[in-house]
C-alpha cells in the first residue's frame, strides 16, 4: 500500500515490540496488585491453634 511506504520493517518491529511491551506491562501490573490485594484480604482471616 503507498500509504505504508515511509514505514520499514524496522519501524514496523519498534512498533510490534512497543505494543507488545505496554500489553505485557499493563498485564503485569494488573495481577501484581490483584495479589497484593489478596494477600491483604487474606492476613485478618489467619488464626493460630491457640485461637
């Protein structure tokens, strides 16, 4: 397509890279605080045998 023309295979692997990186990052994050906030959830409800 000429609209792609100023576009390599370069700029286009940057691109790809850079997609896949903040999808990763975001993903990562995402569950990262997901169990943080389990792990709080779950501290209160812990008792020893001598409860």
């Amino acid at each position: 397509m000429p609209q792609m023309m100023p576009l390599n295979w370069l700029s286009l692997m940057f691109l790809f890279i850079m997609i896949f990186y903040c999808f990763s990052n975001m993903n990562y994050f995402n569950f990262l605080s997901l169990s943080k906030k389990e792990e709080i959830k779950k501290s209160p409800m812990i008792f020893n045998w001598k409860w």
